[in-house]
C-alpha cells in the first residue's frame, strides 16, 4: 500500500479543489489556457528535477513510488506532481479572485 502514497496525495489535492471547479471557477473548462498557465513551469522544474536525478543529487524512495520512471529516470508520480499542485494552486487563485471580484461589487 506504501507504493501507492504518491499518487493517493496528489489525487487527494485534486479531490479536495473539485469544489472549487464545481462553484464556478471554469480552470478546467479553458484547457488551453490552463496548458499556457502550467506547461511552461512544469517543464522547467521537471527539467531541473531531471538534471537532479541524473548527477544524483537527489532522488526518490522507492517505498512511495509505483515504480514507474520516465525517460532520465524521473518517477511518473514527480512528473504528475508539476502538473497537479499547480493546477490545484490556480483552482485556488481563481476562486479567491472570483469571490473578491463579487465582493466589490
């Protein structure tokens, strides 16, 4: 069960801001926005992770991992990890912007 920790985190995160989407905050109804918000930072940091793993300057307990690895050994569950956090952080964002935006007026 250890092996499944990761992913079980990062879909708790998703699970706990579907509400957010839900109220109105439309993040995933603007795909193409939401790749131009995400995509260009998580591929810096997975980059950076990569470059990381590679001279071994950090790497990941197997115990938490599904044991899947991508290209330069990067674990799927750190990959999903750029795409998930920030996507939950702009869920965020944009709901507070949304309820400050109706509190103004």
């Amino acid at each position: 069960m250890d092996h499944w920790q990761y992913l079980f985190l990062l879909g708790a995160c998703l699970a706990v801001t579907l509400p957010l989407e839900l109220s109105g905050s439309r993040v995933y109804r603007q795909p193409a926005r939401l790749a131009r918000a995400v995509l260009p930072a998580a591929a810096v940091f997975v980059a950076w992770d990569v470059l990381a793993v590679v001279n071994g300057v950090w790497d990941y307990d197997p115990r938490y991992l599904l044991g899947v690895r991508l290209p330069f050994g990067l674990p799927l569950e750190e990959a999903l990890f750029f795409l998930v956090i920030p996507l939950c952080g702009l869920l965020s964002f944009e709901t507070v912007e949304r309820l400050l935006g109706r509190a103004r007026r």
